[in-house]
C-alpha cells in the first residue's frame, strides 16, 4: 500500500474514533507507520488530510448499480440496497464523526454528503424509469421515495448497533425487507408479469 493511501486510511480511523480534535497528525502519522513530516509533504495540513480522507472512504466503495433499463425492481433494489447499506455500515463511525462537526468544519459534512447525493440520484433516475416503463403503477414522488428508501437504510447502518432489539433482522434479510415493503408501496412488478398483464387484458 502506498503512503499516501496508508495515511488517508489511518486518518479515517483517527477521525472516527475521536474526532477533529482528537485526530492528532502525530496519532495519525503513528497509525499509517509514518512520520509528521511525510504527512505534512504530501497533505499540507491536518485539515486537508482529513478532508481528503473523507472525500477518499467514499471514492473507494465498490459500485453497486442499478440497470439503466430495469427487469426485475425487487431483486435489483435488492441487490443495490444490501450493497448501499454494507458501505454504510463499514464508515459508520466516519459518517458521524463529520456529522458531528457541523459549525467548525462544514466542509466535513459537505463532502461526506457527495457519495449518498450520487447514489440517491442513480434511485431516482431508475424510478423515473421504472414509471415510464410502467413497472410501477402508485402515484408517488420519484424524488421522495428515493428520499424514504435512503432514509431508512441510513437509519438502519447508524442505529443497529445501539438498538440491537429494534433491527433483529440481519443486515441482509433488513435490506431485502424494507425493498419488498418499498416495492409494494410503489406498485412495482417485474417486467414479465406486466407483459402478462397486458396480454390478458386484451
């Protein structure tokens, strides 16, 4: 692993586990296995190296992409929410620690924001999608429901933890259940079976 990259690591663990201030430069050059003054070559400074550590947890997550032309919108929500919520879970405590420095460094919650804007406009995008194929048949806000569905797996990675007894399900089997509850609520169907329908009622 390249310096670089071992230190935009060890920053994130820092920065979850304590914070801004607690995310110390010497902590987080001892952590990578560096000294202060590579940090401070390559980074510049604790605020750019923190930031680009954040920016960075969010670059390296493995895309989960929903079809341009969707077939089936249980399993590919499905698949798309597991994966979501998988990344989620893993910077958990990177998400809060950003969060909870809203006044002094804004800029934290601004570019942590970037990965769930990107992935909650790929949602919308596949439910337009899913209305002009007419796989699904509810009156809703694309908008909205891909607004509600984020929500809830965002709810999901940041309280599974603290309230154990509320999320019994596992991670997986929870995804796959708040898909089918968001499916339903949606009015949507597989491609082949709105094909049948059609078929039938002529």
């Amino acid at each position: 692993m390249e310096i670089r990259e071992k230190l935009l690591e060890a920053a994130a663990r820092v920065f979850g586990e304590t914070g801004y201030r607690g995310a110390t430069t010497r902590r987080i050059a001892q952590e990578a296995g560096v000294n202060e003054v590579t940090l401070f070559r390559l980074f510049g400074s604790k605020a750019e190296l923190i930031l680009a550590a954040v920016h960075h947890a969010g670059d390296t997550v493995p895309r989960v992409t929903l079809p341009a032309e969707p077939v089936d919108p249980e399993r590919e929500l499905t698949g798309w929410a597991r994966g979501h919520l998988r990344h989620l879970s893993s910077v958990r405590a990177l998400i809060r620690a950003a969060l909870g420095e809203p006044d002094e460094h804004q800029e934290l919650a601004t570019c942590g924001s970037q990965h769930p804007r990107r992935v909650g406009r790929q949602l919308k995008e596949y439910l337009v999608r899913l209305k002009e194929l007419g796989l699904a048949t509810a009156e809703f806000d694309p908008s909205v429901a891909a607004a509600m569905l984020m929500g809830t797996l965002f709810s999901d990675a940041m309280g599974r933890e603290l309230m154990p007894d509320v999320y019994a399900q596992t991670q997986a089997d929870a995804a796959a259940s708040y898909v089918r509850l968001f499916v339903n609520a949606i009015g949507a169907r597989p491609a082949g079976a709105v094909a049948t329908s059609v078929v039938q009622s002529r």
